[in-house]
C-alpha cells in the first residue's frame, strides 16, 4: 500500500466517523469503539 492510497483510507474512515458524529451523536461511536476492542482481543486470542 502507498502512502498517499493510506492517507486517502485515513481520511475517509475519519471523515465517516465525524460524518456519524454530526449526525447522530456520540452514541454509536462508543458502540463501534467497544466492538473494535471486542474484536481485537478475538484477533489476538487467535493469534
């Protein structure tokens, strides 16, 4: 992956988030942030 392919996937995942943010509040971000922890415990479990 290129640099400037990683910038371009930075900034739509957080421009997504912020979208999500104005949008319908702080809410599904503290669902998406529990889920993204959830997960990476299940990564390294099978690691």
């Amino acid at each position: 992956m290129t640099n400037s392919i990683a910038i371009t996937l930075g900034a739509f995942l957080l421009g997504g988030l912020g979208l999500d943010y104005f949008l319908f509040g702080d809410d599904h971000l503290v669902f998406l942030g529990k889920k993204f922890f959830d997960l990476l415990q299940w990564a390294a479990f099978w690691r």
